[in-house]
C-alpha cells in the first residue's frame, strides 16, 4: 500500500513538473492578452465617443437644415438605429430617380389668375405647389418686394426683376425718358412730350398757352387698363394738386380703314447682368370702334375713337369679333396689310426693336444694381425671367412711339386669337429658360455641405489639385446662352446685337439720380406752395369770422344804413339784401297784426282771405300760440325771431360766398354754356378772379 501510495505521489509530481512550463506560459499569455483587451476597449470607447459626436452634429445639422430650408423632419428617424426599409421603398426610389429631373419641377401660381399658363405649366410636366414648399418657379401678377428676393433659394426663379417699375409706372417712365432725352436727344426721339403733374405744372402751363392748337391727354401715374384717362384742350381745368401724367396727344396716328391702332409687342428679358432681351414675333393688334377724326371739342370725350385699349373698346356695339378684320387681330395680319400697302417691313420693325432696347437701357443701371443687391448668391441660373408688354403707336410717318410699358400684360383667352398668340408665346419662353438647367437636389446638398462644414470647421486645408489636371467646365450662363440661342422658337434677338448701343450704357454718373432728385425737388416746392396756400386761407376765414359778427350787431343798431365795416365787399352786400328783408318782413307783420285783430272782433273766418294771407307769410315755428283757432292760418311773426332768422340768412350768404361755391357754379354753368345775360353781368367777377387764383406763380 505505502509502495503504491509513494509511486503515485511521485507520479503526480513528475506530471507537474511535466506541465509546469506550460502553466507559465498561458499565464504569460494571459497577461498579454488582457493588456490588448484593455486597449482595443480604449479605441471603441473612443470610436464610440467620436460616433456619438458625429450622430449630434448631424441631428444639429439636420434641424438646421430644416429651418434653412423649411422641409419637413417627419422623414428623419426617431432613434440612432438605422431605420429599416423595406425592398419595395428603395425600388421606387430607383425608379423615381431613373425618371430624370422633370417629375422633379415645381411652380407656385398662388398669385396668379390666369389658366392660360397654368395650362402650359401642365404641359411641362409641372407641378403646382404652395409658397411654403421649395418651389423651382414663382409665377405672380404683382411686382417682386426686397423680402421676397432676399428669401430666394439659388435653384429659384421669378417671372419679375426688381426696380422694373422704373419703366412700367407711367410717372417713372416718363422721368427716365425725359432724363435720357436730355442727354441723347436725338437716340430718344420716340417718347411725346410728357410732364409730371404736379410737379411739372407750371411748365406744362406754359406749353399749352404757348401752342393753343394742341391736345394733351391725361393718364393717372399708375392707372391700367385705360381707367382715368381722357383728352382736353385746355390745362386749365387740371388741379394743380393731382398727381397725373399730362403728354402731347400724338393727333395724327397711322390708321387702317380709318381706325386708330396699337401694337402689344411682348418682350422676354431673361437676365440682366448680361443684359439679353428677345422679342415675339406675334403680337396683338388694338384697334378703335370708332372712326378716327382729329380731335376737337365735340369727339374728346369719344374713347371708342381715342383709346385703343381692349379693357374699352370690347363695351362697344361696334366692336367685331374677326381675326382678319376685326377689332383686334395679329401682328402677322397688320404685316400683310402694311406688305400690301408697300411698306418696307425690315426697316419698320428694326425701329420698334431700337425703341425697346433703348426703354430697357433707361432703365438697366437700377435692374442691375437691384438683381445683386437682391441676389448675390445665385451662380446656376439667373433668378428672374419677365415678359414686358410694350404698346407701340406708328403716327402717320410710320415713325413708332412707345406710350407704355406693362408690366403684367394679360394672359386672359378669351377668343380663339388670344389663345394662339399667348399660348404659344408662353410655351416659347419655357422653353428658352431651360426649366431643367438646375438640379434642386443637389443645389440643397452642397449648400448642406457648405453649411456643416462651416459648422464642423472642416476642410480648413483642402486637398491641392493643380488645374492641368481638371477638365474646363463651361458655366452655367455659357450653357444657358447656347441653350436660348438654339431654342429660339417664335422669338428673336434684338440685344445683344453688334456695338451700336455701346454709347448709351455710358451715362453720367450723376444724371440717374440728378433727375430724380430735381423732379422731387419740384414736388415738394408744389407741396410747399399748396400748404402756404391752405394756411394763407384758413388765416383769412378765421379773420372773417369775428368781423361777421360785428357786422350783424351794427346791422341790428342801425337798420337803415347800407352796412357796417366789415372786412370784404361781399358781407357788405349780403348784410344790406338782409336789411331789406328784415324792414319788409316788418311791415308786413305790422299789417298782419292789424287783420287779425280786426277778425278777432268780428269773429269771421274767411278761407279766401287766410289762404292769401298763407301765401303772403312763411311760418318760422310749428308750435301754435294759444289764441290761434283755425289750421289754415299762418303764425304771428315775431320780431326778435324774424331778427335772428336774418341774421342766419345773412350768415349763411357768407359762408357760401366765402368757400367759392358760387365761383365753381358760374364755372361749370359757363362751360356748358347756360349762363344768361344777366348772369354774365351780375356774376362776372367770378370768371376774372379764376384766371388770377390759377395763374402760375413764379418760385
């Protein structure tokens, strides 16, 4: 047993000293392990640090970019997983993108009231979205506020640039023209004679005195649809307070089969800065419904003769429905006309196209200096395109003149001409903008890109690439200018062409605002003069008042006498027509106070006799004394009453004298002509007091 106990013992020890290297070994190992262990659990807690960095910098980011670009974060996910989607979502995605950039164009008509373009729209494959979503194209009838620009993103477009009222207000065009006139006369001789009241009223006073033969028509400054306008002979009969555009009326238009006749040429800008304007080679055609005859006091009011625009004319009886002979037709129908008539065409529409550029170009240093004011950070395409109406007039020379430029020309169809011309005029100009030029996906990307970055302060050091190495990209306005150029459809080019308006880009530095600071300057001298005017008047009413008051008590001490001192001739009149008023309401109360008494003793009435008496007094109260027994007769006058009624009388007279209600009533019963004899010698001095009060005064 002891033996068999020693031999395992010193088995079991020979095994243990068999396996004790080993034993140190994976000690050792261990150690070594547990060393990496712990440092591979440093590097994932740093990874995890850096993740969990980068996961909030993108939840910032992500709210930011939904505040920047006000999209909706239901898209995003609630937790830090991964959302899991399912195959069908990213087929449709793939598909989605496969589809191209087209399903992808968006426009906004929220401000806009014509079907006719949301019809071309749709046939662009566009859709219509609200102002709040990130619409590619804004389409509005209005003009383009400073916020609404600024707001813009750099994929966004407008169909208006900012500071065009500058020649589509009546008032502003005409301070342009005049201004460019005054520096190059003879390049802008296509604008009549124009004046803006009323700073300008003096002037246009002198005119018409000077040249008595002629017409002025009167517009409002930013009327439309010919609202407010109307012919006149004489300037006298304008307040020199209104704010209107008086112009020469050009009296010896070209006509066709009698008629008077306007052009519409509709003009498309698509950038300012290169300046590039295009014009339609179809238009519409206005004419009058009535007969023209050169204008005289009977036919100034006829607007059917005068006024071409259709907003009128269609409330005509004579006005025709034909596209060939109607009362409104196409540019190419007047061109057969004119061709038949031997008119060289080239040469014609050459100086409507010169008439054009040369309006836009008054205008061009405020667009310019509006657009990069207002979008400085537009770099893939231009962010305003607009379609100008210019109404063009040919006198009787074929020598054309522009009278007004719109600014929202109107897209209504209602005949099947109207919808041949602006339909196509609107399917041409989509065409040309090239709505697919700009990738909004990606614009949206890089400026997320260029917004994390900044936040993250990356890309301090970015990689240097030498530029041998990358290819010459043309930028987007080379493309946009190949892109128009070879999709001109009905359209064509009238700027830029060659260097023949090179001198008119080089205006006087000061000229621009020189002449709108002198026109103002006149406006507030005018507002000065009107204000000193009021005052000067209400000075005078409030001296006549107390005067008018004492005038009544000598009236009353001394009955007799012609009047008291009083401070104008007219209340000495009107208080001596009161005296004898009140000496035969006297007398005849005298008389009726006799009669009555004199039936009191009698007691008899006589109908006949109370019925001339009614006639004879007017009753000043409706209370009946006590003592009177019978309705039919009249009520006792009482002196002091019939005193007080006078003296109102009198007032009244003055005050009615004094606001030149009399004045206006002999001026308008002059004009039509129903003054009699006796009127004209009583009420003269209204007419001579006219001509002094509205005689311009020297500044």
């Amino acid at each position: 047993m002891e033996l068999d106990l020693q031999d395992t013992f010193l088995h079991d020890e020979d095994q243990q000293s068999l396996h004790s290297p080993k034993v140190t070994y994976s000690v050792a190992h261990k150690r070594k392990n547990d060393k990496g262990q712990d440092e591979k659990i440093v590097t994932d807690q740093q990874a995890k640090e850096k993740e969990q960095a980068e996961n909030i910098a993108s939840l910032l980011m992500s709210n930011y970019d939904m505040k920047l670009y006000g999209e909706d974060d239901t898209s995003q996910p609630t937790s830090r997983t991964a959302p899991i989607i399912p195959i069908e979502a990213t087929r449709k995605k793939k598909k989605r993108k496969s589809l191209g950039l087209r399903s992808q164009i968006s426009i906004c008509l929220t401000n806009c009231r014509y079907e006719s373009i949301r019809k071309v729209a749709s046939a662009f494959g566009m859709r219509e979205v609200s102002e709040e979503e990130a619409w590619n194209f804004y389409w509005t009838d209005m003009s383009v506020s400073v916020e609404r620009a600024k707001e813009m993103k750099r994929f966004q477009r407008i169909n208006h640039f900012p500071g065009m009222l500058e020649i589509c207000r009546k008032d502003l065009l005409a301070r342009n023209l005049n201004r460019m006139q005054k520096i190059y006369p003879k390049e802008y001789n296509f604008f009549p004679k124009t004046w803006c009241l009323p700073a300008d009223f003096g002037e246009a006073l002198n005119y018409s005195k000077s040249r008595k033969n002629k017409t002025f028509i009167i517009k409002p400054e930013c009327g439309s649809q010919g609202r407010g306008i109307y012919l006149t002979k004489s300037l006298k009969d304008i307040k020199p307070t209104d704010k209107l555009i008086c112009q020469v009326y050009l009296s010896k238009p070209y006509l066709v089969d009698g008629y008077k006749f306007d052009i519409r040429v509709y003009t498309l800008i698509t950038s300012c800065d290169p300046l590039r304007i295009f014009v339609y080679n179809e238009g519409l055609v206005r004419f009058a419904t009535s007969r023209y005859a050169d204008p005289n006091v009977n036919n100034t009011t006829n607007v059917f003769m005068h006024l071409t625009n259709y907003a009128l004319n269609k409330h005509s009886r004579t006005y025709v429905y034909d596209s060939e002979a109607g009362s409104k037709r196409k540019i190419s129908t007047l061109n057969k006309i004119l061709l038949s008539q031997g008119v060289d065409l080239d040469r014609l529409w050459h100086a409507i196209d010169q008439v054009i550029v040369k309006t836009i170009i008054s205008a061009w240093p405020i667009l310019k200096h509006s657009y990069h004011a207002c979008f400085p950070s537009h770099d893939m395409v231009h962010a305003c395109f607009e379609i100008l109406g210019f109404d063009i007039l040919l006198d009787h020379k074929l020598h054309p003149y522009i009278l007004e430029v719109n600014h929202s020309p109107s897209f209504h169809t209602d005949t099947q001409l109207d919808r041949e011309v602006k339909e196509g005029l609107l399917t041409d100009t989509f065409t040309m903008l090239n709505i697919w030029q700009c990738d909004k996906r990606r614009v949206l990307e890089e400026d997320r890109k260029r917004i994390r970055d900044r936040l993250l302060q990356t890309n301090k050091f970015a990689d240097f690439t030498p530029t041998e190495d990358k290819e010459p990209e043309k930028s987007p306005w080379q493309t946009q200018i190949q892109w128009e150029e070879t999709h001109l459809g009905n359209y064509r080019r009238v700027y830029p062409v060659g260097e023949q308006y090179a001198s008119l880009f080089q205006q006087p530095s000061g000229s621009l605002y020189t002449g709108t600071a002198s026109s103002r300057a006149r406006g507030d001298c005018t507002r000065i003069q009107r204000e000193e005017f009021q005052q000067t008047k209400a000075k005078a009413e409030a001296l006549k008042k107390p005067s008018q008051s004492k005038s009544t008590k000598e009236t009353e001490k001394k009955p007799g006498e012609e009047g008291s001192t009083t401070t104008t001739s007219v209340t000495v009149a009107s208080t001596a027509t009161a005296v004898d008023k009140a000496a035969k309401a006297k007398a005849r109360l005298e008389k009726e106070q006799k009669r009555k008494e004199k039936e009191e003793r009698d007691k008899k009435l006589s109908g006949k006799t109370s019925l001339v008496s009614a006639s004879q007094a007017a009753p000043v109260e409706n209370i009946k004394p006590p003592y009177v027994l019978c309705s039919f007769e009249p009520d006792p006058i009482v002196e002091k009453e019939e005193r007080e009624r006078v003296n109102l009388l009198a007032q009244r007279d003055f005050l009615i004298r004094s606001y030149g209600m009399l004045e206006q009533i002999y001026l308008v019963m002059k004009k039509m002509g129903t003054l009699r004899p006796e009127d004209e010698r009583k009420y003269g001095v209204y007419g001579r007091l006219s001509v002094v009060s509205n005689s311009p005064k020297k500044v």
